[in-house]
C-alpha cells in the first residue's frame, strides 16, 4: 500500500506506528505533543504546526526512521489522516 503525499511515496505496509500530533514551542523548546494535549494547552502555548508522523522503525531498531508532513491547520490535517485511513479500510 503506498500512499502518494505532497512530499513523495510513503509505503504504509512499512509503518509500525502512525499518529498526529501539534508542534509547539514553549519556552524556547520545540515539541511534539497529542492533540488531545493541545486542545486544554493551546492557550499556554505557541502553537509553530500539525504533522502527521509515520515511524517506519522496526521494532528492534534503535535508529529512528520515520517521514513527517506537515500541515498549517488541524483540519489540513485530519483531511490527511482521513484520506490514509481509506488504505486501512480495506
């Protein structure tokens, strides 16, 4: 299953992990955090982005490899993480 992104090829067969998150800054520190945790810390924080992270490691590597996009606004990304649900669905 390969998903065609704005940014290239993503082999979804491949991924171990795939989820969203907010990238904040706060206090001169850059984070990726749920957006479960956005939603009652948006105000205390700077919010810079969306992504849509998918960690391509395999289970017993200890080197990270994964693709991240990046989306402007929440609903670019669940428009993102709807349309690679459909792989999923089938």
């Amino acid at each position: 299953m390969i998903y065609k992104s704005k940014d290239g090829d993503i082999d979804l067969a491949a991924i171990t992990r795939l989820y969203p998150a907010a990238v904040i800054e706060m206090y001169g520190e850059v984070a990726e955090m749920s957006l479960e945790w956005m939603e009652g810390n948006g105000d205390k924080v700077k919010l810079l982005h969306y992504v849509l992270v998918f960690d391509l490691t395999p289970l017993s590597a200890e080197v990270k490899e994964k693709k991240t996009l990046v989306y402007e606004t929440r609903e670019e990304l669940i428009d993102a993480m709807t349309e690679v649900a459909q792989f999923f669905d089938n």
